[in-house]
C-alpha cells in the first residue's frame, strides 16, 4: 500500500490523473519570482485568481507548470 500523497492544496476528484507518473530522482524546474523562492511561487492559478473563469479542466488549473529541461523553462 503507497503512502496517501498530502498536496498543499484542495484539488478536485482524480487528480491528479491516474496517467501522472511518480517522479524517480529526476531533476525539474519551476519559474519564480525571486531566489530562494517563496511558498507564493508555488500556488496554483486557481489559488491565485480563485474568481476567474479559465478554459480548461480543474485539475489543470490546480497543476503547476514544471519543466525537464532548463532551456524550456527559460522560455
């Protein structure tokens, strides 16, 4: 039996997806405002704009973006 995930935040029924994999010591990246990076720059936009209307599903707009490659990030 895994152990039960505790995410920062309330997120919708099945999501994540059953297709999200369980990183295995692989390097991502994020983007943020300042280093070292603080708890804001890992809210997602459903808590940053919780009025706004957004067109896709609710378990995207929960998500936050990261990157594999340094170079996509930067982009």
């Amino acid at each position: 039996m895994e152990p039960e995930n505790k995410w920062a935040e309330d997120l919708p029924p099945n999501c994540p997806p059953e297709t999200a994999i369980i990183p295995k010591n692989e390097i991502f990246y994020r983007l943020v405002k300042q280093f070292p990076p603080t708890e804001e720059d890992f809210y997602s936009h459903r808590k940053l704009y919780p009025e706004k209307r957004f067109k896709t599903n609710k378990c995207r707009v929960s998500s936050l973006s990261i990157f594999s490659d340094l170079s996509e990030c930067a982009k």
